[in-house]
C-alpha cells in the first residue's frame, strides 16, 4: 500500500478533517478575544462555517464539496444516537406530562413555521414567481426547527423533485436561524434584563457546571478504565446502532421495491434522508432494553455515561453545523432571495411570538428560562437553545434544559407525521395544498395534547 500523499484516499478525508479543526480553533480564539462576537453568542461552530465557507468559495485552500454534504449527513445521525442513549434524569420542579408536553410544543412550532413558510411560497408561486417551487416553504420548519443537517437532507430531496438548488436554500434559511437564535434572542435577553423581567446576567461566559468524579463514575456505572476504556464503549455503542439504523433502512426500502417500485421510490428517499429519526428510535429502544436487563438482574452495570455521550453528540453537531455552513452554494440562491428574506423574517417573528405565549401557559414559574431555551432551539439547534439559557439559568437550576432533552425525545415521535407530509407536499401544487390543510389539522391536535393532558388530574 502506497502510504505517500500520492494516495488521496488515504490522506484527501484526514486532511480535509485536519482544514476543519484549525478553523474551529481560529473561530473558538475569535470568539473569545473579539468583544463584539462574544456578546453575539453566536456559537463557535457557526463561526467556524462561515470562515469555511469563504475559505471554500475564495478558493485558498481546496475543500471537497461532496465530503462536506457527507459529513453534515452522518454527524446529524451520530449526534441524535448519542442524544438519544442518555438516561433520563429527573429534575425537580418539573411538571407531569411536562416531557410530552414540551415535545407537542417543539412539533408545533415545527408546524407554525410550515405554515408561514407554505403561505409565502404558495402565495408567491400564485402571484409574482410562477416558477417557485411551491412546496420551498416546507423548508422553512427542516431549517428553523430541526437545523442545516435535515435542511440539507429535505433540500436534496427537493432537488430531486424539481426545486433547483433546493439544497441551498434550506442550508442558507438555517444559517439565517442561527443568526435569528444568537443575535436576535441575545437582543431580547438584553431588553428582557432591562426591564427586570430577568435574573441578574453574568457578564462572562457561564458554564453549564463542575465537573467531579461522580460525572464519570456513578456508582453503577462500568469503570472509567478497566480492559477497554469508557469512551470507548460509548463510541462503539453509537456506532453499532448506527450500523444497525443502515441495515434496518437498507432491508425496509428493499423490501418496499420488491412490494411496491412506484412507492419505494419516493420513500426510500425519505427515510434515507430522515435517518437520523430510525436511529434514534433504535437508541431509544437500546436504554429502554438496557434498563429492563439491569432491572432483572441479567447486567448488573449501566453502560451510558450521559456526561461522554453529551461530549459525542456536541462533538457531532459541532462537526455538522461547520460542514453544513460551508458547503452552501451561493450561486443557487440568485432566484430564491426573495422567498428566503420573507421566509427568514417571518419564520423568527412567528417562532418568537408563538413560544412566547406558549411558553407562559406551560412553564409556569420558569417562563422566560423556557421560552429562551426554546426560541434558541427552534430557530438554531439544542446548542443554540442551550447558549441562551446559561445566561439567565447558568447552572441548569429549572427543569428548562431537560425539557429540551426529553421534549426532543417525545418530538421525535410527534414529528414523525412530518415524513408524510414533506413527502406529500413535494409531488405536486395539489399535494402543497392538501399538506398545508394537514399542517393546520395536526397544530390543532397538538394544542389540544398541550392545554388538555394531564388538566384533570392537576386539578
């Protein structure tokens, strides 16, 4: 084997890696020496993708397109696996229900950004652009809500069914909610605090906690070091799930092109496209099993350590979010610059309204905690969400960074409806219609979940 770097399939992939971790280090010094940047919040990654991204189109220094759209693909996989293995913690002053809830609450926020995108775009394709893909406003929710791995994944779809540089567009809306989440929730942190509707903010960075011995080792937990090494078992059980997400994905839509040709090749798309949802659930039923095992005595150690897999998700994500960044193609948003400014205004005006009132009818007690965690994680990412809660909540006191936990653990499920009507509203004008009505029947349903579980019982 030829080890010299003559071998671009041995060195192209490191090198490229290697491009990635000086930029995440050039971003880290940047935000931590430039004033103006850190009172931004804007996360590390985001400015890591952006100084990429010029890197990229200035052309200093090669960086391989189709490795970056794999690497935004498969981090976005790996990161909700790892998230997904975590053991659930109970937090005092949590509510009943208040998981769920908050789960019903993300996937309905989904679904008020569907339906403000779908209303520019279908209105926009009536009027002023004939030509616009009238499904485009879906886009909108994949960006805000879920980040540039899934408006990565949506948007390739997308331009599969017709909508030319589809892919583009979805990563350049979910650039502009990371700017909504980090300048525009810090400017509301700011005028919150003024008014003394805030606890007092610090003014250096916070950091989420200590961490001690018991982080690593609970007392039935594996040993840090034995004959294998902690993180490396987390590793390996992120990765088998992973490999068992492929298989399962690979078998389903085989089986659906021997049933169905015409059907599996719409789906197929989709539920390689989504993953990261087949994934999770996998890791789901993982702790689940795992538990039940430790419960009847068959292991007698917990295997997760939720400090290292929150390390590998974060590491995952940060990874995706640089890669994703740097690989939109500015040239392919030459005719979309309308839509994309009505879209990114509206979709940060609606969330922000929306999870305000929400956020005062169901987090009682912790209400601006819970709306900041939220806003910052339906226009960017949990680690979004994450930022802007530390400045007013630094060591996690309310049950507020939970809820996006195990909010994201049951909006998992409730967004599962949200695979059919993607699908729906890419195929054809009708279909876009048929799926906006939808959106609306399912928000509703989703309301009724918030304001009526659990109500008698509180009572």
């Amino acid at each position: 084997m030829d080890f010299s770097s003559a071998n671009t399939e041995l060195w192209g992939w490191m090198l490229q890696i290697g491009v990635i971790a000086g930029v995440i280090l050039l971003a880290n010094v940047l935000r931590r020496k430039i004033l103006f940047i850190q009172k931004s919040l804007m996360p590390t990654a985001v400015i890591a993708g952006f100084i990429l991204l010029l890197i990229r189109t200035s052309g200093l220094i090669y960086i391989d397109l189709t490795f970056l759209e794999s690497l935004t693909y498969h981090m976005l996989a790996l990161g909700f696996i790892a998230m997904s293995l975590r053991t659930p913690e109970k937090t005092e002053g949590a509510t009943p229900f208040i998981g769920l809830k908050s789960g019903a609450l993300i996937v309905s926020t989904y679904l008020v950004q569907a339906i403000t995108g779908l209303v520019i775009s279908i209105v926009l394709g009536l009027t002023f652009m004939p030509d616009l893909f009238k499904a485009s406003g879906i886009l909108l929710p994949m960006a805000y809500g879920q980040g540039p791995g899934q408006a990565n994944n949506v948007g390739t779809t997308y331009e599969a069914l017709g909508m030319a540089g589809g892919r583009s567009f979805g990563l350049s809306l979910a650039t502009a909610g990371y700017l909504c989440a980090c300048i525009v929730g810090v400017i509301f942190l700011n005028i919150f605090n003024k008014k003394g509707r805030l606890h007092k903010i610090e003014e250096k960075e916070a950091v989420s906690g200590s961490v001690t011995v018991d982080t690593f080792q609970a007392h039935d937990e594996i040993p840090v070091a034995e004959s294998i090494d902690k993180f490396s078992i987390q590793f390996t059980l992120v990765a088998l799930i992973y490999l068992l997400t492929y298989l399962l994905t690979d078998n389903i839509t085989a089986l659906l092109a021997m049933i169905s040709p015409g059907l599996a090749s719409t789906v197929s798309t989709l539920l390689w496209g989504f993953n990261f949802i087949i994934g999770s659930a996998l890791a789901i039923l993982v702790r689940v099993a795992f538990k039940n095992l430790r419960r009847f005595k068959v292991m007698n150690h917990q295997y997760q350590n939720n400090y290292l897999l929150s390390r590998m998700s974060g590491l995952a994500f940060d990874l995706m979010i640089v890669a994703g960044i740097a690989s939109i193609n500015i040239e392919d948003l030459s005719g979309y610059w309308l839509p994309f400014t009505l879209m990114a205004v509206s979709g940060g005006i609606v969330t922000y309204l929306f999870l305000l009132y929400m956020s005062r009818k169901l987090y009682k007690g912790y209400e601006n905690e819970g709306f900041f965690s939220m806003y910052g994680m339906l226009t960017g990412t949990l680690s979004s969400g994450i930022l802007l809660l530390r400045e007013i909540d630094p060591e996690m006191k309310t049950p507020a960074a939970n809820n996006l936990v195990i909010g994201s653990s049951f909006g998992i499920i409730f967004g599962a409806p949200m695979l059919v009507l993607v699908s729906l509203a890419g195929e054809n004008d009708m279909m876009t219609y048929v799926t906006f009505g939808l959106c609306i029947v399912y928000l509703l349903l989703l309301l009724l979940i918030i304001f009526k579980v659990g109500k008698k019982k509180a009572k």
